[in-house]
C-alpha cells in the first residue's frame, strides 16, 4: 500500500467534492438554478459571445469633446468671475486647449489674476496654467492632467448612460467595462440586433431647444464669424439647411423627465414626447411668452431635427419633438432621453457580433468535439494500460469537473477558443498520467516489487510532471495578459487546466491507485496492448543529428525567405478590417453576385468565399482609408446593399488603430514567452538546456508561421494563440526529455553525451509517442467535430503536436552536444557514475577506442560504448561475430584476452575475482542461444556468494544495464562466440 497520512487523502477528495458541488450548477436547467440558492447558481459557467450569439463592442471616448466641452465651461466660468468683481476684458476667445483674453484696464490686471487663480487648482497637479502678457494680456493653458482627469470621469459616466440604454433593450445582462483611460468594452449577450446597438451607443443623444439668433444672416455667419453665443449648426436636409443658432438652450436634457414614443406600425412612423420638469416647464413658458414670432430649433447632437415659429405660449410640461422618425428610431431616442446623454461621442473601433443561432451550433459543435476527445483518448489509455487505464479515464473526469467549477469559481468565460483549451487539457493530462505511469513501469523492472515501484515512480515524476506544466503554465499567464476576448478566454481555461492537471494526476491519481492497491492488493502490474512495444527500443537519435539539423535548418531559412518575400494572409486582427458572413434567405449563396454588387459600392478590395454547405459566404473587406469610422461606414454599406437577401450571422470589425496595438501586443507577447521560457529552463537545468529549448521552440513558431505562408490560412489572433500553445506543448515535451537526461547525467557522468541522450531519449519515447498519440486524437475530434470556425486554430495545433514532438528529440537534445554541455557538472556524491567507457584491459589507449566504438544494440549501456579492442569487426552484436570476449563491471568494461570459446573455469576467473569482489550477481552471456554453466563454475561462485544467471547475450546486457542503472553490484560476461 502507498503511505498517504489519512489528512492528506481527507484534504483531496474533499477538494474533489467541492469541485463537483462547484460544478453541478453547469448541469441543472434554469427551473432547477432558480430553486438553489445564489450564490450556488452563480457558479455556472458563463459561455462567451462566439458560443451563445451577441455582440462585443470597443469604444473609444473622442477626446476632442471632452476637451471642446472642457474648453466652454472654462471659457464660462472665466467670464463669470470676471463679471462678478467688476473686471472688464475683451477678446475672450478659446481654441484647442488655449483660451485668451485681454484685460481692459491694466490696473485690473491683478484683480482678476486673482479671480481666475482658483481655476489653477487641481487635485495633484494644475488644472490650467495661467500666464501673464503685455498690455493686460492673459493666457490659460489646459493642462494635460485636467484633460485625462475629465476622460476618465467622462468614461465613467458614459458607462452608466450605457447600462441605462441596454438595460431598456430586454436582452441578457450585459458586460461594461473599462478599458484604459478612454475605452469602454460593451458586451451584450443574445442579441440580434447589433446595428441597433451600435446605434444607440454611438449617438450623444444631447437635444436641446433652442432659439435663432437673428443678428445676422447665416450666410454673413458662414463668411465672417458668427457672434459670440451663436454657433452656425445644420439640418439633416439634402441639401443641409443653415440655422445661426444661440449657443445658450432654452431646455436641454437635464430638464426631461421621461420621455415616451408613440409608434405607427403600419406606416412604420413615430413620434417622440418629452415630460418637463417643473421648474423647466415655469422656465420653457416665461422663454415662449418672450419670444412669441421668432423661430426655435430641436437640435440633437449638434444637428437641427426641426425648426418652426413660435405661434403661441408652451406652458403644459409636455412637449412633442418635432421631426421625421421612423418606428424605430422613435424608441431609440426615447431611450437615449431616458437614460440621458453621453458625455462625449464613442466610436466603434472594434466589433465582434455573432448571431444567437450560430453561436449555438458553434456551442454544439465544441460539445460533440469535448466528447469525442475524452471517448478516443480513454480508449487508448485503457487499451494500453488497462485497469491503470480506467483509473487515468476517472481521473480525467475529475479533472474536468476540476476545471469546471474554477472556471464557474474565478468567473472565467467559456469561449470557443477556451473549448480548444479544454481538449488540450484532456491531453496535457494524459501526458502527465503516461508519465507517471511509465515510471511506475520502469520501477518495477528495477525493484520487482509492485508497490515500491508505484511509490518511487509517483515520486520521481511528480517532479518532471510541475517542469513541464509549469512551461504550459508560464506561457498561458503572458498569453492571457496579452490578449482579450475569446482568445483571453482560451489562456485563462488553459491555466485552470494546468493547475487542475497537476492536482488530479499527482494527488487524485495516486489516492484511486492506493484504493486499487489496497483492495485487490495485485503483485505486478496490469499493462495492456503495449507491453513491450518500446522495452527494447535503442534508436540511435544522435547518430543522424547532422542530417536532421541541415534539414530543419534549411527549412526555417526557406520559411524566413518566403516569410520575408511572399508574406502571410494577415487577418483583420493585425491588418484591419472587416469579416463578414450571410446566409442567404433564400436558395444558395451567389458568390458571384455578391461580389459583382459589393465591388459597386464598397471602396478598397473586397474578397467573397462561400462556405462549405453553400447556403453562406464569408465577405472580407480590406482596411478603410478615413480613420475609425470608415470600417464601420464599409459594414453599413454591405448591410445596405444585401440586407434583403441575406442574413448576418457574423460581423468582425477592427479599426486600424487596435490593429496596430493587437501587433505589438503579440509580437511583445511571443519576446516575453521566450525570454520566461530561457530563464526558467536556465534555473531549473544548466544554460546549455536553456539555449536548446529556445532553439527547438523558435524552430517550432518558424515552421508554425511557414504553414500560415505555405497554406494561405489567414493569420489573426488565434493564430498567436495557436503559436504560444505548440511553444508550452513543445516545451512540455522537451522538459520531460531534459529531466531524463539530468537525471542520467548525475548517474553517468563519464558516459559519453551522445549515447546519453540517446538513452534518455530511449528511456521516454513510450511516454512521447503514447502522449503525441492521445494529444493528436483529442485534437483530431475537435477537428473532425468542431466546426467551420474552429477548424483552421485546430489544424495547426495538429501540425505543432508533429513539429514540437520531432523539435524535442531532434533540436533540444543536439544542441547539448553542439554547446558541449560537461556531464561532471552533474556528478555528485553516493551516485554511481556508470560503466566508464574507456577502462580497457587491451593495450590500447582509450583515445583510440573512443574514436572506433562498438555496437551493442537494445541497451542504455554501454550502448554503443566506445570500445573497439579486438581490430574491425570485433564485438558486434547485430551479427553476433565476436572476435573475443568482454566482461563489464561497474567501474569499466575490460576485454578478456584470456578467455576462448565458451568455457568459462574458476581459474581463468579468478584473475579478475579479486577486481570484482564486491559484485553479487554475475550474468553470463553465452551467445546467440541460452547455455547452462559448468557445475565447478557455479559452484565456484557460489562459494564467494555470488549468485549466477546464464542467459543469451543480448538478454545479459539488457539486465545488466537495467540493474546498473539501480546501483546494483552486478557484472556481466559476454562471451565470444
């Protein structure tokens, strides 16, 4: 039975049903969450936008009308306190963030100095810089503080007119929050109407009614300057109307108390009435008693909607805003009036809608995906390990409920990347339990004894299991801070998945195999399809490193060259743009017609592709030349022009100043994973290790942006995702492979480095090849099952499972070799340091048998060990032409001169029984067949307490190694034949 003190196993599966209990609500409907209570029903996770249907907005506060807006109410509030102590001026005019005037009376100059000195104040710095002239003249300068300190409290306002205006839609609860100084995310679940919305939030909705100023004509207005107070605004007439309008309201928002629509749907029309105030309704009657005959205005956002002569006194408290609205838009308005007006205008520099329908056949499609990756790789592990196979399958199950409730618990949204993330957890961990698992096997081969060897693997692979998610882990955490949206979604699953992966396969695994233990009490372990497979493999990885070094090579420079000429198909993430997709009302999409009609109306290139069940088309439109609202005014051009015979099940949109800004994020993001993996690995290993793994992971994301310029594929942000991914996969990889090597070099540190790797790579490749296997099937589900949208993210994980598994045996692990990494650093004290290649009883040097060699095949060690005492052709176990015999101690290999045929007496060993005293087991390998001892030579052994197993030669140095390998006082005689 495996020792676990009994608080420890009561502290794991009580994490465990926590975990389910954190999870359940993911599994009730919503009849069964209403009768739970809330903070449990809470708990479920929520799906993202691209699973569900809805739309993600970035907005952008126009600082320019915090800054106009600014730049008037300092301009009144200069004139108000000059008025109020008497100080006359002149030229009060404001441009930008300058405002200057001029004092009339130079000996008043102090005085209103020290008017205006309040305006100065700030919080922590000065609001506005003032400065002092000739002749009187003042100059006040905004500083840049007072101007971000306004953004900032114009965002947080805008965030609340925005929740008032959504929360009137009727639709899912939003998201809305802040994005650095001056952006807001809006994120509105199950919403159709995305146009709508954008409608709604980037209209200011400030109405106000207003008088003309009749001093002089609009065109003299237009011409000179209008006259202090007036501002020359127009219709929305074609051709535009003129109106001198004074700048001073009669009403303005702050004055409606409700407003409410009246709406005609049969003639598709609406109107719009306001409710005053009181003190506005006694204000707005006394305006139109005075002002009987002249004209008032409705202007709403700076845009006259109507104007008309004032006939007779508005006393009644409720108005009609006059103007031409449609159904619609008189329920918009009334909505923007009610939830008041924002306090600058927001541009839509971002957009990702999808529609509620296709967001859950994409919801769909990821859960057939999940399913069919957990059914394919428990198959295998079951198939290869049997009942330890069925422990990893309940395992995995944990571990998704694990990252189930943490995902619910942190608040995470699941996104259609972030079921990507979940896949790839699925073979993560498996990798960490395959891991574990051959080590056990190992162990047993070592001790015999089942429970020591699934004590000491635990042990030993808990170790290698943290190195390699630690990497997955480092490179999620930048990933996430790096990205939004779904593909944060996808960093942020990942990392919960590691740290569930860790726990279910380093504790919750161990708990269920002591529970198996502990019942059936079994004495060897119960191994499947795959005994033996990989038991003897001795491929010589390193002998071929130049070949597969050159090749690799040549084809990074060859992806660096086309990278360089051809390019990649950037997509609107970095290039700008917009992605659109319909489905056709009607019949089949008509490719050709939609682009024959966009190419009419659209400025710039525009690309159509259909879909793969003919019924849609995806339309990309090239970034738009005019700033933020060009790609915005493209859309609306495409809507226009197919909106009746096409729905839109999709629209992506990127300005090209979040374009720029997601560039340097990800190229910023790739440097920093890089530079966390180099200093990681450094830590943890010798530098040599570091530079080989960035070697192998830059090989990776070379051949990784060489499939993006080879295929065509576009290349956004997924694609860094994708990137990042196949770096923490490789490097998964390549941390188990060096923790092996480390391990052997502080076993062996006078092995020769080549036929170290190779052993270490030897000694892992059942768990390589089991784990590409099970990461390749869980992706190959989501790729047969995913969907459309997912497909291409999916493929090139595929193709970096290949490439980061290959880049692990044959990148990482020769640039050891090739910055000759010295084994006797790894050399410390009570480890045996192997069979010392070299220590050859022939009269050769050791020089000379380094450079020749010979080769023992299906062994760790010697291996290919560097002996070569017996001229060409000697001790070659392909053919089994033996030109003597060798006997191998753990101090070194000697060629036994001495020995002829296969007779072996206590004389002709006694010369060298002294030598090997200290053995207690001798293993005698008698050629190609297996062959009995003499009786005097057992007995003979038998006497200095040495027991004796005769066995075929290659069976001999199998066991000798493997008992090596623990520190055992063995030996091994290998005679010729």
């Amino acid at each position: 039975m495996l020792h676990v003190s009994w608080w420890k196993t009561a502290l794991i599966w009580f994490v465990v049903l926590l975990s389910v209990l954190l999870a359940a609500p993911n599994l009730l409907g919503e009849r069964a969450l209403s009768s739970i209570p809330a903070w449990w029903a809470h708990r479920k996770i929520e799906l993202g936008l691209d699973l569900r249907g809805g739309s993600h907005l970035l907005l952008k506060m126009e600082r320019g009308d915090v800054e106009r807006d600014r730049l008037e109410n300092i301009v009144g509030d200069i004139s108000t306190r000059l008025r109020t102590v008497n100080v006359a001026y002149s030229g009060l005019t404001g441009t930008g963030r300058k405002i200057q005037l001029r004092i009339s009376d130079p000996a008043q100059v102090q005085t209103a100095l020290t008017a205006l000195r309040p305006l100065t104040s700030g919080a922590d710095k000065p609001s506005v810089v003032l400065s002092q002239g000739d002749n009187g003249a003042l100059t006040l300068d905004i500083t840049d503080a007072d101007i971000d300190s306004h953004v900032s409290a114009a965002a947080a306002r805008a965030m609340k007119v925005i929740h008032a205006r959504i929360a009137q839609l009727g639709v899912g609860e939003p998201v809305i929050r802040r994005q650095g100084a001056d952006r807001i995310v809006v994120q509105v679940p199950d919403l159709a109407d995305a146009q709508r919305l954008k409608n709604l939030l980037g209209q200011p909705a400030k109405l106000s009614f207003r008088l003309t100023d009749q001093s002089m004509s609009v065109q003299d207005a237009m011409d000179k300057q209008p006259p202090a107070g007036s501002d020359v605004l127009f219709s929305e007439d074609d051709p535009p109307v003129g109106y001198l309008v004074q700048r001073q309201p009669l009403l303005s928002n702050i004055d409606f108390s409700d407003a409410v629509a009246v709406v005609d749907n049969q003639k598709g029309e609406g109107t719009v009435s306001v409710k005053l105030t009181p003190e506005a309704t006694h204000r707005f009657a006394q305006a139109t008693a005075s002002n009987l005959g002249k004209i008032i205005v409705v202007v709403l956002d700076d845009q006259v909607i109507s104007a008309a002569s004032l006939k007779t006194v508005i006393a009644t408290g409720e108005i009609d805003v006059p103007g031409d609205f449609t159904a619609q838009g008189a329920q918009d308005l009334t909505v923007m009036i009610k939830s008041g007006p924002l306090p600058a205008t927001l541009t839509t520099v971002e957009e990702r809608t999808i529609q509620p329908g296709l967001g859950g056949e994409t919801a769909r499609y990821g859960l057939v995906a999940c399913i069919a990756a957990a059914i394919f790789v428990a198959a295998l592990m079951i198939g290869f390990y049997r009942l330890l196979g069925i422990i990893a399958t309940i395992s995995l199950v944990i571990n998704m409920v694990m990252v189930a409730a943490l995902m619910g618990l942190l608040g995470i949204t699941l996104t259609l990347p972030g079921v990507a993330a979940i896949v790839l957890i699925i073979g993560i961990g498996l990798d960490a339990l395959v891991l574990i698992y051959e080590r056990v096997r190992e162990e047993e081969k070592k001790t015999h004894l089942l429970v020591d060897a699934l004590r000491h693997g635990f042990n030993r692979a808990a170790a290698t299991v943290a190195d390699a998610n630690l990497t997955v882990l480092i490179v999620a955490a930048i990933l996430f801070y790096a990205s939004t949206g779904a593909v944060r979604g996808f960093a942020a699953t990942l990392m919960v998945g590691v740290i569930s992966t860790f726990f279910t396969s380093c504790f919750v695994t161990r708990s269920l195999v002591n529970m198996w233990i502990s019942r059936r009490k079994p004495r060897t372990l119960l191994v499947g399809v795959r005994s033996g497979i990989f038991d003897n493999a001795n491929i010589r990885f390193m002998g071929i490193r130049r070949y597969t070094f050159t090749v690799s090579a040549a084809l990074s420079v060859a992806t660096l060259i086309a990278f360089a000429t051809v390019g990649m198909h950037l997509g609107i993430d970095f290039a700008g743009g917009s992605i659109i997709q319909v489905r056709a009302k009607q019949g089949v999409a008509d490719v050709a017609d939609i682009q024959t009609r966009l190419e009419a109306v659209v400025p710039g290139d525009v690309r159509v592709e259909r879909l793969a069940d003919r019924l849609g088309a995806v339309i990309r439109v090239h970034a738009q030349d005019g700033g933020e609202n060009a790609e915005q005014s493209a859309v609306s051009l495409v809507q226009d022009e197919l909106g009746k015979t096409y729905n839109f099940s999709r629209v992506e949109v990127v300005g090209p100043a979040v374009s720029g800004e997601i560039t340097t994020t990800a190229s910023l993001a790739v440097l920093a994973a890089l530079a966390a993996i180099l200093i990681y690995i450094w830590l943890r290993f010798e530098w040599q290790f570091a530079v080989g793994a960035i070697i192998a992971t830059l090989h990776d994301v070379i051949l990784t942006l060489g499939l993006f310029v080879l295929s065509g594929m576009e290349f956004n942000m997924t694609g860094i995702a994708a990137i990042l991914t196949i770096v923490g996969y490789s490097l998964n990889d390549t941390v188990v492979v060096y923790d092996r090597m480390r391990e052997n070099l502080k076993r062996y540190s006078q092995m020769p480095l080549p036929i170290l790797i190779d052993a270490s790579i030897n000694q892992t490749l059942s768990r390589t090849i089991l784990t590409s296997a099970t990461t390749f099937l869980a992706l190959l589900a989501l790729y047969i099952f995913g969907g459309e949208v997912i497909r291409a993210f999916t493929f090139v994980l595929l193709f970096g499972v290949a490439v980061g598994t290959f880049s692990s045996i044959y990148i990482a692990a020769p640039v050891l070799i090739l910055f000759k990494l010295r084994p006797d650093k790894f050399q410390t004290g009570g480890e045996s340091n192997g069979p010392a290649a070299g220590n050859i009883q022939s009269g050769k040097p050791a020089c000379e048998t380094v450079a020749k060699g010979i080769e023992i095949r299906n062994a760790h060690f010697p291996g290919r060990a560097p002996i070569d005492a017996y001229g060409n052709g000697g001790f070659r176990f392909a053919d089994m032409s033996h030109r003597g015999s060798l006997l191998c101690l753990p101090s070194g290999i000697y060629g036994w001169d001495m020995l002829q045929g296969d007779a072996l007496t206590p004389d002709r060993f006694q010369k060298v029984l002294d030598e090997a005293a200290e053995i207690e087991v001798l293993l005698v390998g008698t050629g190609t067949e297996l062959r009995p001892l003499p009786a005097d030579l057992k007995a003979a052994l038998r006497s200095k307490q040495i027991s004796s197993d005769p066995m075929s030669t290659g069976a001999a140095v199998r066991t000798f190694n493997i008992m090596l390998s623990e520190s055992r006082a063995v030996a091994a005689a290998l005679i010729a034949v």
